[in-house]
C-alpha cells in the first residue's frame, strides 16, 4: 500500500500534463537522486528507498508512493516539494497572458491534492 496518494485534477491536453510530470520527476532526480520512466501515459520512479509512480489522464494526475521505513521520516518533505512544483507549474502552463485577461481565475487547476495520511 501507498504511503503517499494524490489525486491532482487539470485541464491540460494529456500531452502538457505530461510535460509538467517530467519537469516534477527531473526535479526530483536532482534533489533526491530518483530515477525515472515512462510506461505509456504513466511515469515510474525509484531510488533505494522509494517507488513510486504518476499516471496522467485527460482529466488528473494520480500520484502513487511508497516509502522505505528510513524515509518514512521525510514524508512530509517529499509532499510538499511535489505539491509546490506541481502547482507552480501547472499556474504557468494554464496562466492567460497577462495583457489579455488579468485577474481570470486558473481553470486548469480543478482540484486540490488530498494525501492519505498514515
């Protein structure tokens, strides 16, 4: 069982959503030497300590991982760098131009991220 679940919602071509889950996994292969592949439409990654996966959709992201029971302990750090890189990107991708629509609320951020706590 997972010990990190999120489900993230979008309006982004499958293609643009991928894109943003690569630029996620590249960061964290630099910060936390993960590495990574795709399977389809669902991105893999590991390093010893750490499996996990994100599978992208026309409509959401589903971010599954488990973690060694060293890691257990940098939980909430790993949450919040994913969370954070995420929601950065995907403002920009979805961001109108500034000159053109300035104040529109983002529509391709549908939802928020709900993690199982354990």
């Amino acid at each position: 069982m997972a010990d990190i679940e999120f489900v993230k919602h979008h309006s982004l071509t499958v293609a643009k959503a991928k894109a943003i889950v690569q630029k996620i996994a590249d960061g964290l292969a630099g910060e936390y030497g993960l590495t990574s592949e795709w399977h389809g439409n669902t991105l893999h990654f590991h390093r010893s300590g750490v499996a996990g996966e994100m599978h992208v959709t026309a409509s959401e992201v589903r971010l599954h991982v488990t973690l060694g029971l060293l890691l257990k302990a940098f939980k909430g750090t790993f949450v919040e760098h994913i969370e954070r890189n995420f929601d950065e990107l995907l403002a920009k991708q979805s961001s109108p131009p500034a000159s053109k629509e300035a104040g529109r609320k983002d529509s391709a951020v549908a939802g928020e991220w709900k993690a199982k706590k354990r």
